[in-house]
DNA sequence: AATCGTTAGATTGGATCCAATATCCGCGCA
DNA sequence: TGCGCGGATATTGGATCCAATCTAACGATT
C-alpha cells in the first residue's frame, strides 16, 4: 500500500506557498520552490526525490516536476540516476577543491568591477548585514545572509552572468558550510573577514579588498574541503 | 493542414545519428545532440524550436524534447517564451563582454592548475591540433578545433567542474566567433596567440602562457562585441 | 483605407496513461 | 545457513490526450 506519499515538511510548505504566486507557469514555480529549497538546506544533499510526492507536494502533475528537475540536475543541484530516481547532489572533497577554485578565480573579478561602481548605500546596505549576521543563530538565515552581503559588495559588476555565476557557486558552498558555522570557531573568523573586506571597500582599495576576498574564500574551502574529508 | 513538420536539416540528422546510440534515454540523448546542434551552429542563434518538429526528427516523442530544452534553457543555450515556444539563444553585446569577464577570469587559473601536470603528449595534440587548424576552412571544424586545444592545455587541471565551467563559455564564444573566422584577418592573428601559448606551455612559464591566454581571451571578447553591436 | 474586434487554428503547458526497469522480498537449493 | 533465482511492486521513462493561450487572418465599423 504505498501510493500514499509521506506529507511533505512544513518548511518545504513554506518555501512552496511563498513560491507560488510568483510564476506563471507551474515548471518555472516548481524549479524556483525546489531550487530554494536545495540551497536553503530544505531538501538535503542525498535526499531522494519522488516525483510523485513532489507533485503532490506542489499541488501539480508529475510532467512540471520532471522538467524542473532537468532543469536542476543542468546546475548540478540534482543527480538522475536511469530508473533509480533523482537526489539532492551531494558534494564531494573534488567538488570543494573545485568550487573554491572557482570562486577564488571569479570573486576577485567581481569585486574589481563592482568597487568603483558601490555607492553609499550598498555599503550600509552591507554594514546592516554584517551586523545581523553577528547576532544571527540559525545557519539557514546566516547562509543567506552572508550570501546577499557579498553579492551587495559585488552587484555594481554590471556583468548579470558573472553574478549569477559567482552565486550559483556561493549557495553550493554555503549548502555545506552551514553545519560548520555552529561547529567552530569559523563564524567569528569569518566576519573578521567580513569587516575588513568591507573596510577596504570603503576605502576604494581594490587590491586589499581582492586578496581578503581570495583569503577569505581559501579559508571557507579549506574548511568545507577537512569537513568533507572527516566523517566518510 | 499545418500538421506535417518540416523535413530537419541534412546537418541535424547528422548530429542526430552519431549520437542515437551513446545513450541510454531518449531525454539525455536529445539533449545531447541538441547541445551539439546549437554549439556547432547547425541550429543557429535566434532558431524557433518546435517541439513537435523535433520530437519528429529525434524519432521520440514531445516529452524527452521538452525536458532537454529545459536542460539548455537552465545551460542558457535556449530561450523560454511562455506559450510562444522556445528559440536558440541569441547573445548580446552585453553578454559577450560578460563571457569575456569570466573567460578571463577562469581560464588562467585553469591553465596555472594544468600547466605542471601537461605531458609531452598533450603538447604534441595541442601542436597537431594548431597544425590542423592551419588549413582548416569550414568554421564550425575551426570552432571545434579550437575549442579542443585549449581545453587539450587546461585538461591537467584535475577540476572537472571548473573544466565543464571554461568549456561552457569559451563554447558559448566560439559558437558566434564562428562568423568572424573567415571574414577578418583574426583567424591569423589567433593562431599567431595559440603558437605563442603553446610555446610557453612547452617552457613551462605560467606567467607568459597566462598572460597570452588573457590577450587572446581579451582580443576574442572585442571582436566578438564589435560583431555583436554592428548589424544590430 | 485603416484600425479594431472577433474567431479559427496552431502550439505550447499540463495531466493522464502505458510500458520498461529497478528494487525487494520470499523461496528453493546447495 | 547462506546464496542465487524469480516474481510482485513501486517508480521512473515515455506516449498520448486535453486545456490554455498565443498568432494570424478576416471582416466590420468608422
């Protein structure tokens, strides 16, 4: 008997009611929702996902399920496996290395575009962050939080595919840093970083505010990279 | 009587040949060979897609059809307009210069990451490939061939993702650069750059053959702006 | 003659239905 | 008792069917 899907979570509930109302095709609400769902650590890495229990879920067929996701699996936020299903991507020590190379070549760039550009309120913008992060306990919010801070610090790129990159790769580190940020000692790390970077954004230093940058993201992946390593 | 779809074009049905039989479902290997199609020019930028016609000529049904276009759209390959059909993406000035940004930006850290661990083979392929490239004519070989030797340089990188992310991009220029190949004197002036690179591959100076890569990549990136802002 | 509204048709978006394949359990046999 | 085989079952992959909507052509009205 076991056509009766299990009910889905409230937080996935959450995200799928906050969701809906904002697209007008049912494919592009479902990937949006999953999409969410996968970064704000909703659905966890290795999760199996049913079709039939997401559709459900989302109040919709199996067929805008499928085609999300496809959609996902291109971003590599899904895994397919033949007639075995889909699961939440898991990221492996290669895939840490990977990313930090990639945000350690792309970040950089960013910002170097973006300085000259950031006015006054993107700063405060990204003080007032910063300040919340510190009071901020539930890693889901600080994953997001510490996410807007640095694409604030970068938007002024003018370069939409850049960021969207730059983000895409942020979220997948942020997916699994998020069990590290209660663990160590790495949060407090972390906004040092935070604080000097926005100094030297302040000043107009690109050069500092690169190399805190590729520091920063260095320290992140090596972190992401041992935590990866450690429980097998 | 508008329900018999065009007869695809001699080119696709190619494309469609030599990748039938590498994969196990209709959707992986429609995507696939649609992938090929749109990168290889066979399905050039601005091209409605028609579901039915494709189904027709991949053989299978809409089903697989719509979810590889929901792969490309997610690559940025194809575009969605709702209950209008999807087209080959076109790109914009604007976005060259963004492809540019991050072909920069990556591909040097992928070719300091290679360059120690390139083997006397490797240089040889890269040197066959530039030899080919010599006497090629036909701009979607070229774009092929090119795209093979530098990613031949960066292959020794040992970061698929990283791979996947520079291949994707120099693809995405190569696929418009196409036009440029035989109307200007680039091609020359290109092969002049990938002469250069290889010989400070073979010296095993990173910091010349990254800086010929950010020439190269930079002088790609004008051409193809220029191209894009003139015939509107 | 030009423009706007109406309507027919084609095409996409979504739902349902069928087939193919993988998993899981129990049974038989060594 | 352990291992391998076989059938039952769930789940995915793919096909077909229906509804929603966009396009375009035609005609009426000014």
């Amino acid at each position: 008997m076991p056509h009766v899907p299990d009910a889905p979570s409230p937080d996935l509930t959450a995200v799928i009611a906050r969701n809906r109302p904002r697209f007008r095709t049912a494919t592009e609400f479902v990937e949006a929702a999953m999409r969410e769902a996968i970064l704000g650590g909703v659905l966890p890495a290795g999760a199996p996902l049913r079709q039939e229990e997401l559709a459900a879920a989302f109040g919709v067929s199996r067929m805008p399920v499928r085609e999300a996701l496809r959609q996902l699996e291109a971003r590599a936020l899904v895994e397919f496996h033949p007639h075995r299903g889909a699961v939440v991507a898991a990221i492996s020590a290669e895939d840490s290395a990977d990313i930090g190379t990639i945000r350690t070549a792309l970040e950089p760039a960013a910002l170097r575009l973006s300085l000259p550009g950031l006015t006054a309120e993107d700063l405060g913008l990204a003080a007032d962050l910063l300040a919340e992060m510190d009071g901020e306990a539930d890693p889901g919010r600080m994953g997001e939080l510490n996410r807007r801070f640095h694409m604030t610090l970068y938007a002024r790129a003018g370069r939409p595919r850049l960021l969207a990159l730059v983000e895409q790769h942020l979220a997948a580190a942020d997916r699994y840093l998020r069990f590290q940020f209660v663990a160590l000692g790495y949060q407090s790390r972390s906004q040092d970083d935070h604080y000097a970077l926005l100094a030297a954004c302040r000043a107009g230093d690109a050069d500092a505010a690169c190399a805190i940058v590729v520091d920063h993201v260095t320290a992140a992946g090596k972190e992401l990279t041992a935590f990866l390593k450690k429980p097998a």
